[in-house]
C-alpha cells in the first residue's frame, strides 16, 4: 500500500519546483534507515534535472536522533528556506521543536512518514503549523468522513493517520483480489496464494489512499501522492 520510496523523492522534488515553495533546499535524512536514505537520493537527482537548487544535506543516526542543532545551523548557515525532511514523524518533531527554539522558521516539507505528527504523545500541535508533507490521506476532507467517524468511535476517539487507511484498504483489496481470482476457502494456501499473485497486476481499486490503484509485478503500488499543509491543526489543501 505504501508508495516506493524513490517515487516520493521524485514528487516531492517536481512538487516543491511547480509550486516555488523554496529557492534553497537543506535536506536532514537518517543514513542508516533505507526509506530514508532511498527518498533523499531519487529527490536531489530529480532536484538537478529540475534546477531545484540543493544547498547542503545532513544526516543521522539511530543513536544520534536526539539534538538536531548541527543540522539545524547548517540549514540556516547555507540561507536555506525549505528543508526536506525524508524521516518520520518522530525525529522530525525534535527537528521542529528545536528549529522553533532557535528562531528558525524556513518552510518545512515532509513525505507520508510524517504522517502522526499532530498525534504524537507530548507534542505541541502548534509547532508543525505550516508544515507540508505528502500523503495518499487525510482525515479532514469529505471523502473520508464515514472511515474517520467509525474509526474515532471504535479506538477511543483517536482520529486515524495514513497507516490506518492503508491498513484498511489493504484488506479490501486482498478481498477483491481473492473474489477476482474465485480462491475458495478449500483451496491450498499454496493455491491461493498463486492466485493472488497472478491476480493482483490486473486489478485496479480505488480506496481511501488513493483512485485507480495499480500494482506491478514487484508488488509496488502506483497511486498518486497529495500535497497538504497543516493549518490549525488539521491538514488541507493548499491554495492555489
């Protein structure tokens, strides 16, 4: 269900360019995590194709996720006005918190691993305010509404990220699949699941993350990505 990760390197770069969201980009990526790494290198080659000037990149660590002020300076140091931030919600929130703390206000724009943010135990809201990211999913806008209230009601009014809808439409394709491909439930799970195989390149659905989703023979899915800021809390659509 989740995007490959050099395709959000790819969009990310040709949506920041479109859009002129920034003429200085400072990337902070975590060299040992593979979707981290993958989404930085696809971004700054299609930044160059681009023209999207890159002016510095830093990296962490597992260990080192904890003070991002090197990192931070370094941005600031370099007159970056946007920082790419191909990581999760959790170290981005240090990344936020601590660029507030310095006075460092440059766009913020992240992939779907930000996606939680807002949600985060222990996190002021207010500090991702601004804060762009791409994602196949959003808990605010109509065409979710009716997955969003049965979620809230049944996990104690947690309201549901992107995980949770890919979770969601994950099991609604292996059934489309399964019904597609006629599996019975006295058929061998080898059976089954050659069948799935066979079947999941020639199905197209549309879901809560996406319309008209494809997979190839890979596993990887083609789905467009959507560009939302937060404001207030929630996610929209940017202006035009």
């Amino acid at each position: 269900m989740c995007f490959s990760d050099p395709n959000q390197g790819l969009a990310s770069a040709q949506y920041i360019t479109e859009q002129g969201l920034g003429e200085k980009v400072f990337i902070i990526w975590k060299n040992d995590d593979v979707y981290s790494t993958g989404i930085k290198e696809q971004f700054v080659k299609e930044a160059e194709t681009l023209g999207l000037e890159v002016v510095g990149d830093a990296t962490f660590t597992t260990d080192t996720a904890t003070d991002f002020s090197v990192q931070l300076t370094q941005a600031q140091q370099a007159g970056a006005d946007l920082v790419f931030l191909p990581i999760y919600y959790q170290p981005a929130s240090l990344i936020l918190s601590q660029a507030d703390a310095m006075g460092y206000t440059p766009t913020f724009f992240g992939v779907d691993g930000m996606d939680g943010i807002l949600t985060m135990e222990g996190f002021d809201p207010s500090l991702a305010e601004g804060l762009m990211l791409l994602t196949p999913f959003s808990a605010t806008v109509p065409e979710t509404q009716s997955f969003v209230e049965a979620y809230t009601a049944a996990n104690d009014g947690v309201t549901p990220n992107q995980f949770a809808a890919d979770a969601y439409d994950g099991v609604y394709i292996v059934k489309e699949a399964l019904e597609k491909a006629g599996c019975t439930a006295d058929m061998s799970s080898a059976d089954i699941c050659e069948a799935l195989v066979a079947q999941m390149t020639q199905i197209s659905y549309s879901g809560l993350t996406g319309k008209d989703m494809t997979w190839n023979a890979e596993g990887q899915v083609s789905k467009a990505p959507t560009a939302y800021v937060i404001k207030g809390g929630e996610y929209v659509l940017p202006e035009a």
